[in-house]
C-alpha cells in the first residue's frame, strides 16, 4: 500500500513497528464492530501534510497516558484514508477517528497541542457516540428559479 512521497513507506513502516494493525476503507466496519473503543490514524502524503510524521510520535506518547489497552489502534494509508475520512467528513490531515464498537465517537483534526490533546483522548473514553458530521452536500435547483 503505497503514498506517493518516498516518506510514505517510513511513516507506514513506523506504525506497524508500533504494534498498530493497517486497515483499508472496506475493513473499517468490521474492525471497528470488535473494538471496544478504536482509534483509527488517517493518513496523507507526508510530504505534503508533514504534520502525519508527527502524529506517528505523538498518538504513541499520548497512549502512555493511559491504561493499556484503553484504546486500539489501526492506521490506513493516504488512498484508504482519503475514503474513511469522506464517510466521516473529514477534510484535514493528519486526522483520529475514534469510534465504539463501531459508532461513531468522535474526531481530532490537525495536531493539537499537549495541554489539549491527552484531554482530547480522555474525553474520547467516555463521549457517547453521535452521528458523524458531513461535509455538506449542495442543494440545486433542477428548476432554475425560486417561483
């Protein structure tokens, strides 16, 4: 599963030395349905998001702060992270994606900062799920007019 930057495969190699299990858009359901609480690492092109060599620092950091095993972990390269992220409306990267058993919990776009991050985690244990949000779908008029 190739990104298209010669990074790409180090970021990728990265997290799979990290322990943390490679998903493709059409494995999302059925791997989220087993978990608990997954934290899902949507991926772009790190040379032009720089940011997605970051998170693969971060999140691991992060997880320490935690119970082991609070949250699992699975990542998706750019094309399979481009297709999750348009089911949840997602349009910047590097971005989470946390879902329950399946549902929906919620999200964290771009990198945030350390003081708001481990809270940004903490709040992901114990938010209901909800519906995601969309990007939006333009209303047109077949007709051409108001009348």
């Amino acid at each position: 599963m190739n990104m298209s930057s010669p990074a790409a495969p180090d970021l990728l190699a990265r997290l799979q030395q990290l322990g943390y299990r490679q998903i493709e858009a059409e494995q999302l359901a059925a791997v989220a349905a087993e978990c608990p609480l997954l934290l899902v690492m949507l991926n772009e092109d790190p040379l032009k998001h720089p940011e997605v060599m970051d998170n693969a620092v971060i999140v691991p950091q992060v997880l320490r702060e935690f119970p082991a095993g609070a949250f699992q972990v699975a990542y998706a390269d750019a094309p399979h992270s481009r297709s999750i992220a348009q089911m949840f409306g997602i349009v910047k990267f590097p971005a989470l994606v946390f879902l329950r058993q399946g549902e929906y919990v919620g999200a964290i776009l771009g990198l945030l900062n350390w003081s708001e991050v481990v809270p940004a985690f903490a709040d992901k244990l114990t938010a209901p799920a909800r519906r995601p949000p969309s990007v939006g779908i333009p209303v047109v008029s077949t007709s051409g007019s108001c009348a």
